[in-house]
C-alpha cells in the first residue's frame, strides 16, 4: 500500500498510553506484574484505519487488566521501513508492528514471528487475502502478520463538474474517458489532478489494457521484459494524458492535490484508493462517485480493480513480550476489532464481518467489486523495491517531458538486470 496503501503525510512520533492487563495463557486474571506492549504504526489518529487500531488495544486491554499498549506513530513510507530495519538490528524494535503487505515486508521476514500454529484453521480462512502476508505468497508457508482491511487502487470523480460539462453517463470506453477529458478542459475545468507522485495506482489501470494479473509476476521475474511492446503501448497512453494537458501542470510539486479535488476544483483525481472513501464522501456527498480508467473492449483485463490487503499486523521475532503480543494478534481477530473497519467506512478484510455493518454507498461498491473475483493485485506490492522506486522517478521525467516512454522503460529494464539474482 503503499498502497497501495496510500499516501499519507508523515508525522511527529507521538505515543497514546492505555491500561491493560496480563493474561496468562490467553485467559484474563488479575497478575502483580505489568507489561507494556510497543506498537508502530505509520496511520496517524485521524486516518480512519486508527479505527481499527484503537478498538484493538481497547479490547488487548479489556482482556488483560494491567497491562499496556504504547502505540507510536512513526512517518510514513520508506522512512517508517528504515527505522524498522535500523531498530530490528539492534533487537530495539517494537513488539508489534503495521507493515505494507507483501515484497515490502516479507524482505524484513527475519525480524517477523511465524503465526501459523497461533491462527486456527478458521481464521486463516477468514482472511482474505492473507497469502499476500505469507512467505511465497502460499499460506501453507510462514505466516508473518494478519490482515484486517482490503484496499483498493482506483481514483474518485465529481459528477456535479461532469454534468457542468455536459456529461450525462459514466465513461465506458477509454475513448469516452478521453472524450470527457476534453469536454471537462473546454469548460474550464481541470479534468484530473495529481501530486506527491507515485505512478502504480494509475498506471495498473493502464496495464490492465495489455496484459493479465498474473503476468506482474512475468514482470517481476523478467519473462516479460520492461521493454516489451506491450508495456510501451500501455506507457505511451498513460503519458499522453499528461502531455495533452489533462493533468495539473505542477503534479510533480503538488504535495497535497487531495485538497484541490475535495473543493471542487477537478473532476477527477486517479491516484487515490479506497483509504479516500470515508472523507471524499463527508466532503462531496452524493456528488462523488469511485472512477476506474475503463479499458479497451476485449482487453486482457478489463473491468478488473488492483485490490489487495495493503497492510498487516505483525509480531517481531525479537519480542520480549512474545507471548502476551501474540495475545494482541488473537483479540485482534474477534468480532468487535474486525467489526470496527466496516464501520470506520472501509472494506475489512474478514469474511465475518456481517455486510449490513457497509452503510457507505461507495463503500458497499468497493466490497461487491472486490468480491468480484477480477482481482489485479496492488503492482507495488509485488514487484522489486528498486523497481517501484525507478517507476516513480523514472515515470516522473517521462509525464514533464524530459524522457521519452521508451526511454523510461530502458531505464527500469537496466535496474532489472542490475538486481542480484536471488532478487529476480
């Protein structure tokens, strides 16, 4: 998630302190000792996803009286993983952590306590998507966190501004997206904004158009090359939105280009995810809708979302607390804590979550299409961390001009073949 898990501004590391209480051998009694769990977090505590994270303590605590969990909220993104790296070397770490689920954090899975013989038969199979939080993605490997919310990559468009624009339906066809692009620009209007760039979310949509889902792993291990036709074709549409003039100008620059959506100023914004629902939906009402760039009839992938359970819930292997933090994990499993996504307004990642707890409009439609089966997984997540960040910077100069989109692609193809081999 970056997801894929979305893009969050990093924050100040604060701590929220609760009681709690020991339990001994999963059953609450009262104890002479005391204990305080750490748990790093990179959501702050307006995110809806804290949610999920306080209800979790409350009930940690309900069960074992006297102990406590110190949540501590670290900056987002590649900060978040160094520190966790740095602190893990040292054994200092937190005792349970949140991680962006799959590459991203099966390469610390040194530093990350197996919970298979601690997770029933039924709660593994009540989690969807949990393979992405399994060694080689296969539970029947080590299972290295639990997964509580599914998220998904897909933008959000402003149907007052469309029908400003004179446009009267939902684009079906990409060349009716592009036709709405021009008619949204001719009415003054910004078809798209963008910003705190990262080019996956918007860019799986195109790739949906050339190839299948499980062809990122083709990509990943290098059967199909960065360079192949198709890949080009997918990349030389996906620049010309930015090139005719469809995009803010400052994409590059623009750190918060939320907040331009959010007032009204642009139709659309499509580097967003379902993280967005609880507040694009306070702000605009029944005047927003979920935006998927369509694809072209009979495309190799049309009609699929990028869903995935973005992050997880681990424990460290170094814990000093190992028992009492895999007790964390179990009540994080109950009906109460999973409960508590679906009414923070996301999608939770747990079969018995009852749907009637799904009130959001825009809500309900992300899970009856996540349910769908026409899965394509959050690319990020899947592929080398050298790739990811080559996307982002290479994909940058080829949207303000200064590379062309094959010659972006020559770039992520050298960093490809420059990758040890046991990364390939």
């Amino acid at each position: 998630m970056r997801g894929k898990f979305p893009k969050i501004m990093s924050v100040a590391v604060s701590t929220v302190l609760m009681s709690a209480a020991l339990s001994a051998g999963g059953v609450s009694q009262a104890s002479t000792t005391h204990t305080t769990l750490t748990f790093w977090t990179y959501f702050t505590p307006t995110e809806a996803e804290n949610q999920w994270i306080m209800t979790a303590v409350h009930v940690f605590e309900k069960q074992h009286p006297g102990d406590t969990v110190d949540v501590v909220r670290q900056p987002h993104g590649a900060e978040y993983f160094s520190l966790f790296d740095a602190a893990s070397l040292a054994k200092s770490g937190p005792d349970i952590l949140n991680l962006w689920t799959g590459l991203y954090a099966l390469r610390y899975h040194q530093f990350l306590l197996p919970l298979n013989r601690y997770l029933t038969p039924a709660q593994k199979a009540s989690m969807v998507g949990l393979k992405y939080a399994s060694q080689g993605f296969n539970t029947k490997n080590n299972i290295y966190g639990i997964v509580s919310e599914i998220q998904s990559y897909e933008g959000f468009y402003n149907k007052k501004l469309f029908r400003e624009a004179g446009i009267k339906s939902y684009p079906a066809t990409y060349a009716q997206f592009l036709a709405d692009c021009k008619a949204l620009k001719a009415h003054g209007i910004l078809p798209i904004v963008d910003g705190a760039y990262q080019p996956y979310n918007t860019f799986s949509y195109f790739l949906m158009n050339v190839i299948k889902s499980w062809q990122i792993n083709s990509l990943r291990v290098g059967a199909i090359k960065w360079t192949d036709p198709r890949i080009l074709s997918a990349m030389t549409r996906y620049t010309a939105l930015y090139r005719d003039g469809y995009v803010n100008s400052n994409v590059l620059t623009d750190k918060n280009p939320e907040q331009l959506f959010l007032n009204g100023k642009a139709a659309m914004i499509l580097d967003a995810g379902s993280w967005d629902v609880p507040v694009n939906y306070k702000a605009l009402g029944k005047n927003v809708g979920l935006m998927f760039i369509p694809q072209d009839p009979g495309a190799p992938s049309a009609g699929d979302i990028v869903s995935f359970p973005g992050w997880m819930t681990s424990v460290t292997s170094y814990s000093k607390h190992r028992k009492l933090a895999i007790a964390f994990i179990r009540d994080a499993l109950t009906p109460t804590v999973n409960d508590a996504m679906a009414k923070a307004g996301l999608v939770p990642a747990n079969r018995q979550v009852p749907v009637r707890l799904l009130t959001n409009p825009l809500q309900k439609e992300l899970y009856q299409k996540t349910q769908s089966g026409h899965i394509w997984p959050m690319f990020d997540n899947l592929i080398q961390p050298q790739i990811a960040d080559d996307m982002t910077s290479e994909f940058g100069l080829a949207i303000t001009g200064k590379v062309t989109p094959a010659q972006a692609l020559a770039q992520l193809e050298q960093t490809w073949q420059a990758l040890p081999a046991s990364q390939r």
